[in-house]
C-alpha cells in the first residue's frame, strides 16, 4: 500500500544520493547514541545527593606561621571563636573537606593480626569532633554521635570510635549491623558507634565515593595548615567570610586565612570536567541533528526541482496530493530505518571501542533505538516541507516545456 | 583562467544562497569543533621539554609490598630520595616536592602572603633550563649541609623589590630569613611537567629553596603522600623514615649508555635495600622494580590529557565526516542540477578537465569561506570554554599550529567532498542535454 517496490527501483536507479543519506544517518546513529549516553552519564554523576547542607557549609583553610604558636591550644580556641560569632549554627575542624578532590583514605582490617584480618573497602577517612556531624548536616540513622569527653587530639590516643557511612556499612558487613564491632588500625582498636546516611568522600569519581568515616580526633593540633566548616543559614554566608577573617585575626594576625567558598561552590568547581562534557556533547547532537535535518532538506527539494516534470505526470494521470507527500516520506523512511539498524550496530561496535580504550561502561541497546526514533522524527520534520510544496506541483507542469 | 573560474565560482555560489550558506554552515561547524577539541588536546598534549625529552629523566621505585600496588609510583620515599641524591653515579640530579610558606620581607607595608613552595635541589634549575634574571642558583655545598638561602620569581622580586637587583636581600619564609640568591624570569611551562601530580595545569611555584632543609624545617607537603601499609605519621621524623612516597626524582641521562649504566647502579641498589628489608615484593626482580621514564613517558603515565578529551577528538572527527558527507550529497545535488549547462558548455568546447577544474575552484571556496568561519567558530567556543568553564588560558589560547591545520582540514574536507560530484558533473555527454533542450 505504500508503494515500496517503485520507491525502491527508483531509489536504485540513482544510488548515489540515498547512499549519502545513508551514510549520514548511519554515521549521526552512531554518534548521537553514544554521544548522549555519556551526557545521560554525566548528568546522573552530578545529580547524586551528597547528604550535606552544601548550601549552607562555608569552608576556609588556615595556615599559620608563627613559630611560637601552640597549634593544639589555637585549634580549640578558634572554634571557640568561630562557634560564638553571630548568625553561625555550628563550626568545626576537619582533616578534610568533602567534595574538595583532596583529602585522607585509608581502610579498617577486622582483626589486630595484620596477615589474617580481612580490611574494609577504601574510604574517605574524616577527623573530627563532636561538631562535625552537625556541621555537616549529615543525618544520623543508628546508633549516636561522639560526645565532648570522647575527642582524642593524636593518632596514636586509645579509646577511638568511628562513625561509618551506610553505603560502607552495607559494604561490608551486609545486613548485619556494625555497631559495637571493633576494627584495627595496626594495632590499635577502633569501635563503630554510628552510621550515617549518606556521607561522601573527597573524589568524585573514585568507586569508593561514598564510602566514608568520621573519627573521633580534632587533628587540628598536629599541622600549621588547616581547613574549617561553619554552618549558616544561606543568607548569612555572604557577609560571614569578613566577620570570620576579622575575629580571628584579631586573635592573631601571624596567619593566612584563604580559599573561603561554601560547598556548593566547591562542588560546582569539583564537577566542572563533567559539566563541560555534558555541555560539549549535548551540543555537539544539537548541531548534528540540525545539519542532519537542514542537508535532508536541502536534498530534497533538490531532488523535488528535478523531479518536477515527474511529478506533474504523476498528478496528471490522478495521483492524490496525499500520494506524492506519501512518497516522499516513504522514500526517505526506508534509508532512515536501514541506516538506523546499521548505524546502531556501529553505535554498538564504537561503544565496545570506547569501552575497551577507556574504561567506559557499554553502551546500552537503549540509546540507539532512541536515537534512531529522534532521527525518524527529524527526517519527518525535514521532508514534510519539501514534500507538501511537491504535492502543490500543477498537474499542467507535466505539459508544459516538453 | 583561475580568477574567471573564481568569479564562475563565486556567481554560482550566489545563484542557489540557501543551499550555498547551508554548506558553509555544516562545513564551517565541523571545523569548529573540530578545531576546538584538536586544539585542547594539542596544547594538553604538548611536550615543553622539547628536545631534552629524552635527556630529562624521572625515576621510579617499587618499593611496595607484596599485593598492594600494582603499578609504578610517581614519587618516591625520602630514604630512597636521600640515597639517590648521595650517591656518586649521577652528576646531575635534583629531588624536589611542593610545600606552603608565608612569605614576608623587611617592608611592614606589604602584607605577608601564603605561596606555594617548590623545595628542591640546585640541579633542578640546570634539569629544566630555568633562565635567571639576577645571580643564580646555590652552591653546590647547600645541597650537602643546609642554607637559608632562596631563588624568588620575577614577579615577586617586583612585588617586594619593585624590580631591583634583590640578590643578597633577605626574605622571611614562615618568619625566618632566607637569602636570596637568584632571582628567575617569568617561567610557567604548561602543562607543569615537572610536577602534574597536583593539577598538570597550575601555574608554576616562584619560591624555590634548598631540599636539604627538609629535615630541619619540617615543610608540610603540599602534594600527595601515599603509603601502601599501615604507617601513622604522629611526627615528621615519622614520615622521614616511613616507607610512604611523596618526593619525586630527576635527573639527565645523555645517551643510551648512561641510562643503562644507571639502570644497573639502581638495579643493584634495589638488591642492596632488599637486602636490609626493603622493598619486600620478590615477584619482581630488581631490574624491574626500576623505572627510569623520560618526558614523554611521565607525561603519557600522569595521565596529562585527561580521557575524556581524547573521546571528543574523536567524536567530533566523526561529527566533521558527517558533515563531509553532507556536503557532498548537497554539492551532488547541485552540479547534477547543472548538467544542462555543463553540456552546453562542453558542446562548445571546453574539455573535461576545464569543466572539473572549474567545479574544484567553486568546492574549494566554499571550503575557504567555511574554514574562516569555522575558525571563528573554534575561537568563539574556546574563549567561551574559558569564561565559563573556567579552563586554563593555557588550554583555550588559539595553538599557533592551528591556522595550519585550520585551512588545510577545510580544504581537505572541500576537495574530498567535492571530487566526486565534479567528477561526475564533468561526464556529463553533451548529446543527452543538448537533446533536451
């Protein structure tokens, strides 16, 4: 009923053409599909929930100079400081700032004997105090947070506990609970008081992301370089960075304070690599799409200024406007179908390539399959211009200039 | 003959404007992108050592345990570091790593700053050809018993000296005072080979001091510490003597021979170290616990160009044949259109090979017009890719190389979408047309 068997031998008779066609539709399969499976990728990537109050965490590093400074006592007297200033909830020392791409990992083994003892997965490996949590606004989901009197200032202190992220818990010991379970460092034992929610780690990108500890130790002692986290409501963020600066150098100006920026900052500035290849890519298939639909297009209204004598001898012997539209988009459905199954299988095959050089996870039959209804929607776009104003061909062309 | 095909050309182009600006859209926008990714990978890709490639050389140890690790390490202990610097075999070797310092001089005025620190030895100066403006670097002696002496940037001896002669000035780092011996010009290789571990894409440290104070001033480390056991660090002597990596290590090999020379002399202190402990992974022999990579290599191995722009080289390579095909079924069309005219033309006279010539010549200007465009394009994209994504200046500056290539993917594109379709046009027999008309 669609007239497949003189479209074809029409088609056959100047292969050329549809072999372009062809060609592109195969070549924008493969692209397009693998292209917006990295951006759908990409995307996915950014849109994970850290489990932090981004908007509302100011981070700053600290480095003090003064050689006759206590570490250990300004340490404690800076929070002091920064907890007590106006508009600020809560403020705290870390080893490490989330989502910064730097930072401590380490790992737990289950026993004091380093050559039988089996060890955790890699995790983002936070020192802290009873503040951290709070400042992080990370939720607690079972058993309970350190309190004042458990804070060691060392490494090497006993009496350590460790607050785990759930997705590490889940990791490890299953569904079994890991309170109350005693891990090593060494020699030295470590008790898991808490789980957290969600607790992710410093790299972004690395498979153990959200596997991380809080441990019991205010470490801001041991270097002259710190970082801190202060929380506020979003709106007191702005005006906190002069009023931080100002307190603690009146404490004392023999340090630099630098790099203020809230999470959300940080994490924009962390995920930018993705942000730009999802940017890239995304327009990248917009314009392909464009230029794959505006040549089709010019294709065949050429093909309809040859043809026009046809045409009209076409409507002449009482062919329908509907016939000659039909024809048209007959025509070019039948190089858009093969070249989407032949482009898929490209698709599919530079897929593996990808994979294979790096590392990148295969391509899902999805996307082509996708990507080829998105074509067949373009093409419709692109023919049913051309084809109406061929459909419009009086039937008295067909007689005249012959 | 040339300028009347020109203007043959140019009229035909103007005759169909649609379809013309159409080619010159996709032609130009496949250039674009193209020349945008060829462009960050180019300058990502770039080696600054340049023919002392081979001759600057980094050297890597496996000093990891058994099933931990398995591949080579950047950096390296601070034993083996101190080893490496001690011993005799090589003249010409530098250890180096990056720290922080406040940095302060006598001028109250000028308010202390927190800079990045690159402590290092003398050698490190000759390895990577840093040009001095004022004195040099340090006696030979610094690096054996320790000096508070310092090398200082251009830029900050115009900061704290507007620009004078600064040598034998004092500066004071974290309060205490430093000599200045040196100071260098401007100098900021990109990427920052001689230490991509922390951003290939930083600028360059403009503070440089004696590695031999290490010990004394305990400089924290601005830079990854790794370890593969279970090693507290309560204090520096700790890290000192741990097995952890965090220093790297340079040296010049000149030829072939030298470097086969050194490579036994770590060979056998591979055997020496495991012969007091170290270096406990005995499913690697000596020789291949040893890496020496030069800069090529450690460029290749720091992962300097990040994956994903090698995957939008070549998306967009293909993105640039979609549109040669383009182009092609668009200029198809449009010759086969003509092929009246081409048969009156060649009724009259004209060979085969005036009327291809006369097709190329339009091809090839509307590949011009679409690489000029298409450069903008590329420009466009990359001072956006600047502003808004905040790459390096580096990255996204216009490579010199790229208004060669520029115009010869354009023309390239051009002629090879073009040959078939003139081709074709110039078979054209006249009697068929002639016929019709």
């Amino acid at each position: 009923m669609f007239h497949i068997k003189p479209i074809l031998s029409s088609l056959m008779r100047s292969k050329s053409a549809p072999i372009l066609l062809l060609l592109q539709i195969i070549l924008s399969v493969a692209i397009v599909s693998n292209a917006s499976f990295i951006i759908n990728e990409r995307l996915s990537l950014m849109q994970r929930e850290s489990g932090y109050a981004e908007e509302q965490i100011l981070t700053f590093s600290m480095y003090n100079f003064d050689p006759a400074i206590d570490n250990m006592k300004q340490n404690q007297v800076d929070q002091q400081i920064l907890r007590s200033l106006p508009n600020v909830i809560d403020a705290s020392y870390s080893n490490m700032l989330p989502l910064s791409d730097s930072g401590w990992m380490d790992r737990y083994v289950d026993g004091p004997d380093a050559d039988t003892a089996k060890g955790t997965p890699g995790f983002a490996f936070y020192l802290g105090n009873e503040h951290l949590l709070n400042v992080m606004g990370a939720k607690l989901i079972a058993g309970r947070n350190f309190t004042a009197d458990e804070i060691n200032t060392s490494l090497d202190d006993s009496g350590m506990m460790a607050l785990v992220s759930q997705p590490l818990a889940k990791a490890f010991w299953g569904e079994e609970s890991p309170l109350g379970k005693t891990m090593y460092q060494g020699a030295q034992a470590v008790t898991i008081i808490g789980v957290v929610d969600k607790l992710q780690g410093a790299w972004i990108d690395h498979e153990n992301f959200e596997y991380s500890v809080i441990q019991n130790i205010d470490f801001g002692g041991s270097s002259s370089n710190k970082s801190y986290m202060v929380r506020a409501l979003p709106e007191h963020i702005p005006a906190l960075e002069e009023t931080i600066r100002k307190a603690l150098h009146a404490e004392n100006p023999n340090r630099v304070l630098d790099h203020f920026q809230t999470l959300s900052e940080m994490k924009n500035l962390t995920y930018s690599n993705h942000r730009l290849m999802a940017t890239v890519l995304s327009i990248m298939v917009i314009l392909l799409l464009l230029i794959t639909a505006l040549g089709l297009t010019g294709m065949v209204m050429f093909n309809i200024q040859r043809r026009t004598k046809q045409i009209g001898t076409r409507r002449a012997l009482g062919a329908k406007k509907r016939d000659i539209i039909q024809y048209f988009m007959v025509e070019n459905y039948m190089i858009c179908i093969v070249g989407g199954v032949i482009g898929g299988m490209l698709a599919l095959v530079l897929g593996q390539q990808l994979m294979s050089l790096y590392s990148l996870p295969m391509v899902p039959v999805i996307y082509p399959i996708v990507s080829v209804i998105g074509l067949l929607v373009v093409t419709t776009l692109a023919v049913i211009i051309p084809a109406t104003k061929a459909a419009n061909i009086s039937p008295a062309m067909a007689t005249r200039s012959v | 003959m040339f300028f009347y095909y020109c203007d043959l050309a140019w009229r035909s182009i103007r005759k169909t404007p649609m379809l013309s600006m159409l080619m010159v859209l996709a032609i130009s926008i496949g250039i674009g992108i193209t020349i945008t990714t060829l462009n960050v990978y180019k300058t990502m890709s770039y080696n600054p050592a340049g023919e002392r490639s081979e001759v600057i050389n980094s050297v890597q140890l496996w000093s990891q345990g058994l099933d931990t690790w398995d591949e080579f390490i950047s950096s390296i202990t601070y034993t083996d570091a101190m080893n490496l610097r001690n011993n005799a075999e090589l003249s010409v070797k530098a250890a180096t790593y990056r720290t922080g310092l406040a940095l302060q001089s006598d001028n109250p005025k000028i308010e202390p700053v927190l800079q990045s620190v690159r402590v290092t030895d003398r050698d490190f100066f000759k390895i990577f050809s840093v040009p001095f403006l004022y004195g040099s670097y340090w006696d030979a002696n610094v690096d054996l018993r320790p000096a508070y002496q310092v090398v200082i940037s251009q830029k900050l001896n115009l900061r704290f000296f507007e620009g004078k002669n600064s040598v034998g000035k004092t500066v004071f780092l974290d309060r205490k005072p430093y000599q200045i011996v040196g100071v260098i010009e401007d100098w900021n290789p990109q990427p920052k080979y001689y230490d991509p571990l922390n951003g290939a894409f930083n600028d360059a440290e403009e503070i440089f001091i004696p590695f031999s104070l290490t010990a004394q001033e305990e400089f924290d480390v601005w830079g990854n510490t790794s370890g593969w056991q279970f090693e507290p660090m309560l204090t520096y002597s700790d890290r000192l003597a741990s097995e952890k990596v965090w220093i790297q290590f340079w040296t010049e090999l000149n030829s072939e021979d030298e470097k086969q020379n050194y490579q036994s002399w770590l060979t056998r202190y591979v055997e020496q170290q495991r012969a007091i402990g170290r270096f406990t992974d005995t499913a690697k022999t000596p020789a291949e616990a040893v890496q020496i990579s030069d800069i090529d290599k450690w460029l290749e191995d720091n992962n300097v160009v990040p994956k994903d722009n090698k995957i939008l080289v070549g998306l967009s390579l293909l993105f640039l044949s979609v549109c040669l095909v383009n182009i092609l079924g668009l200029l198809l069309t449009k010759f086969l259109k003509r092929a009246p005219e081409v048969g009156v033309r060649r009724a009259i006279g004209a060979s085969r090979g005036q009327i291809f010539s006369q097709y190329m010549v339009e091809v090839g200007m509307i590949g011009f017009i679409g690489g000029v465009v298409g450069l903008l394009w590329a420009w466009g994209s990359l001072t956006a890719l600047h502003s808004y994504f905040s790459m390096d200046q580096s990255v996204t500056g216009l490579d010199a190389s790229m208004w060669v290539i520029t115009p010869l993917i354009a023309i390239s594109t051009a002629v090879l979408a073009g040959v078939y379709p003139a081709w074709v046009v110039c078979r054209t027999k006249p009697s068929v047309y002639l016929k019709t008309q």
